[in-house]
C-alpha cells in the first residue's frame, strides 16, 4: 500500500506526511510504481519531494530497489530489509549498528555516531533495553542519557532518535 511504499523510501516515516499526496494522484502503488519508473523527477515533484534532504531519499530508494551497493563514499549499509517495512517487527540483536542508524534517519547523517555505538554496545537490543526505561508513572519513556553518551548535541539527530523510539519501543 501507499504508506508502506512512503516507509519504504524514508524508514524514520518523514515522507508519510505525503500520503495524500500519493492518495490523490494515484489509483494504486503499482501505478505510483510506474510514474516512478517512467520519470522519477516528475514523480518526486507530484509527492512535494522536492527539496535537497529528499533528493537523498531518492538516491537511497534507488540503492534499496536495483540492490546496489551504497555509495562508496557514504560508507554506510543499506537499510535492512526489515528496518524499512512499517509493519514488520524488527530483530534487534541481529540488526546491525549501521543498518539500524540509518533506518532512525535515511540521510545518514546518524552514521557519525557509528563508531561511539560500536565501541560501547553489543546489538541494538542492548541500547533499546539500556535507554528505554519507565518514569514515576510507570510509562516508558526514552532515558535522556542516551544524548550524552553518544554525544549527539544536534536537535535535528536528538529528535530523529526520539522519533525512533517512539515508533518502535512505544516510549
């Protein structure tokens, strides 16, 4: 459907706020699919993906879809498969540190942290359970240390985290 294929391109869920978008010019994703084929320029365009940060989207749906290696210079994987499907339950402890970053935030900006994580943690099931706690409520919530140790000092990245753990840990 319509949102899985949104997921699909930006995993953190940034392009569902598109989904009427893709509703009203098209009748199925198979059709959506096609327009993309024919001119993916045009396509973007018809969604409102237009700017610079979804051009990198594009590149990337084009990495995950002709199974290309990812751009060298990046040095980052491809999302996994599971990462980037809506309704899939995600397997923490065998999804990799680099996989699991870019699956919080497509651009891949997250990949700084890479080498803080791999030093410090075993599989992305040790961070969610570290981070994830309850507050006075008994409420999950996304402890805040988690900022400090891996240094992330950028709004942006800081909410694309919280954004991460709320979608998949429900805090």
């Amino acid at each position: 459907d319509f949102k899985r294929w949104l997921t699909e391109l930006d995993p953190s869920g940034g392009c569902l706020e598109h989904l009427p978008q893709a509703l009203q010019r098209y009748d199925t994703v198979e059709q959506l699919q096609e327009a993309w084929e024919q001119d993916n320029e045009k396509c973007f365009e018809a969604l409102g993906l237009t700017c610079p940060a979804r051009q990198r989207l594009k590149q990337r749906w084009v990495q995950v879809h002709s199974n290309l290696p990812p751009a060298s210079a990046t040095g980052a994987l491809p999302p996994s498969a599971a990462a980037v499907q809506e309704d899939t339950v995600i397997d923490l402890k065998q999804l990799s540190f680099s996989d699991w970053l870019a699956s919080v935030d497509v651009s891949l900006d997250l990949q700084q942290y890479l080498p803080c994580i791999q030093e410090s943690y075993d599989t992305v099931s040790q961070i969610v359970a570290t981070y994830t706690v309850e507050n006075g409520s008994h409420e999950k919530t996304l402890d805040p240390q988690l900022f400090e140790d891996f240094a992330v000092d950028v709004a942006a990245h800081r909410a694309a985290f919280r954004s991460w753990f709320v979608r998949f840990c429900g805090v």
